[in-house]
C-alpha cells in the first residue's frame, strides 16, 4: 500500500485519513512517519516496552503499541491550543527501546543510553511507557541534555518517591526518590498532582516534603478548579526546563481501568488535559505517559485517553519550539 501523506510547512505528517482509511496500515503514533522516513525529527515519541518494575498487575510492557493503535483518531489541527503540532514540527515516531525485562539495572542503563542518543540532535522526546521505573532513567537524560537539575509535574494517583519494596531500589514506586538523591531534580520546582489514595503510613507524606515536592491532591482539583491550580503551578516552574510525567492511573479508574495499579477518586480526563493547555509557553523538555496495561483495558478507553494526553504534550512541546525558533524548518 502506497502512503499518502499531509506534508505541511516541509515537515511530513500524518498518513491522510481522507484516502486512506484511518483503521488500515501500520500502527504508528498518530499514523506519524517512522524516525526512518524522516530526514529529522524535532519530536520523536518512541516507545519503552518494560513492566519488570510493577508491584501489582503487570501489563505495561504492551502499553506504547496499545497508545499507537488508540491514536488511529487523532487529526492534525488541535482546537484547544490553536496549534497544529504536526505542521509546526517535525513529528515522528522512533518505534520502541529493545530493553532487558530480566536485569532491571541493564534496563535502566539502555534507556538512558538510548533517550541520550535520541536526543543528541537537540530533538524533544515524548515517551510512551512501560511501567513508571522508566521516569528515572529518561530524568537522568533530561537532566544531562538541559545541563542542569529539571522542574518537574508528575501527574499520578501515587507519589512514587517511596524507598524499596522487598529491598529493591529500582521499581516503580520509587523512581522520584531516586530521582533526588540522585541530584537530577529542581527540587525549588518540583510537584505531584492528582494524588490520593492510601498511604504506608504518614511518613511517606513527611519523606516526600523533606524533598521538596509539593503535592496538588485529586481533591485539591475538585475544590480548587483547574484555573486556580494552573496559576499555582505556572507560577513554581516559571521558565525552568520542565519534565512532565504522567502515569495515566491519574485519571479515575472510569476514564482509565487499563492500569497496573488503579486508585478511586481520580480526576477526569477532561479535567488532566486543561491543566496540560494550562501549562502553554513553558519550557518542556521531555515528558512521558506510563502505566498503560491493555489487558485491563476496554474499549481503548485508556489507549484512547493517553493517546490525547501525548497529543497535547505534543502541541504544548511543538508550539515552544516553533516558538523559540529550535525546529528545523
Ligand atoms: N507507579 C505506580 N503506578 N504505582 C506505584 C504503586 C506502588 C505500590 O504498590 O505501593
Ligand atoms: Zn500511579
Ligand atoms: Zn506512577
């Protein structure tokens, strides 16, 4: 089958949905170009197939092919933020990192390997997890790329800055705990939203405060409203790089049941995606959108939400760069 693509502004976007029905053909992000047919990209989304770090349903490890087959929808213009992401740069998607799902330390290393070499041409990288153990290595690449400790917004129903479980440093409850002892992190900027659920005990709230993480609760969004919480949010990052996280388990299990570790009590996908528009002209450089786990999903309900939520990262990051002028063309 021949490709018939949108070409805009020189940059190659997605296969035309208007010749080519939009079920048929590979399953790339958005139906995107492969990194291969490009000659550059300014964004590359690449997908991390490991689930080696969960601690209850595992799964996750099939989640980046799962966002792809749930982005077959996705058009090129996004209404929300008046951008089209795919014209203003050049988009594509960089298939998957081939990662030990046996040595968990070999894992981390080739993903931080592999986001460096990635990002080695000045290129944003959108990642597509895996479970959330990921968000260190690609942290540590982050941090090298921008030169210095990044702000970060870590979207999750949990707080993740936990120390071990059954004496593992490596896992997917743990990464941000890491991630500051490991000196990589603004701790000045650094903020989970959309936490809740039950804890270990108080003493998880004290550690992760000690660090410096200041935390947005799922209800804080429900008494607040977005606006309010935006604005606070805006005002602790300022122009700092900026790394977004987010573990799709954010959302309520009802917008979100395909996941490892699901949370009552979560925000809607249409109360995540404003604060995402919220967070327009800052300095993202690099995000990622984790813990999907299809086999718990239906409908590609989860596929679907995380693939919108790649979307808008994707606007907000094509938009800053066409913006400061970084882009190729
Ligand atoms: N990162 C995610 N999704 N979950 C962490 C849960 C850790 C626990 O089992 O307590
Ligand atoms: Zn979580
Ligand atoms: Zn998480």
């Amino acid at each position: 089958m021949k490709e018939i693509r949108i070409e805009e502004n020189g940059n190659l976007g997605p296969i035309n949905a208007a010749q080519i029905p939009r079920y048929a053909g590979f399953g790339t992000y958005a139906r995107l170009p492969r990194l291969d047919q490009v000659q550059q990209a300014d964004i590359k989304i690449v997908g991390v197939p490991f689930d080696t770090g969960v601690s209850y349903r595992p799964g996750a490890r099939f989640g980046a092919n799962h966002v792809r087959e749930s982005s077959r929808l996705i058009r090129p213009y996004n209404p929300a933020t008046d951008s089209s992401p795919f014209a203003q740069s050049q988009v594509a998607d960089a298939g998957d990192m081939a990662v030990n799902p046996f040595n968990i330390h070999e894992a981390i290393e080739t993903i931080e390997h592999e986001a460096l070499e990635l990002t080695a041409d000045g290129a944003t990288l959108v990642t597509l997890g895996g479970d959330h153990t990921i968000a260190l290595p690609l942290l540590r690449a982050a941090a090298r790329r921008a030169g210095a400790p990044v702000a970060m917004l870590h979207f999750d129903a949990h707080l993740d800055t936990w120390d071990t479980y059954f004496g593992a440093e490596y896992t997917h409850g743990t990464p941000f705990r890491r991630a500051v002892e490991e000196g990589i992190l603004d701790t000045e900027a650094i903020c989970h939203v959309g936490t809740r659920g039950p804890l270990y005990g108080k003493k998880d709230l004290e550690d992760d405060k000690r660090f410096g993480f200041g935390i947005v609760t799922s209800s804080d969004v429900y008494y607040q409203g977005v606006r309010e919480i935006v604005d606070k949010l805006r005002v602790r990052i300022g122009n700092r790089p900026l790394y977004i996280s987010v573990d799709i388990d954010v959302l309520d299990p009802a917008h979100a049941p395909g996941t490892g570790t699901p949370e009552a009590g979560g925000i809607t996908s249409r109360e995540l995606l404003e604060i995402l528009r919220g967070l327009r002209g800052l300095n993202i450089v690099g995000a990622d959108i984790v813990e999907v786990s299809p086999a718990y999903d239906h409908a590609e309900m989860t596929g679907v939400a995380a693939s919108h939520v790649t979307y808008d990262l994707i606007s907000l990051i094509s938009d800053f760069r066409s913006r400061e002028g970084v882009n190729a063309r």
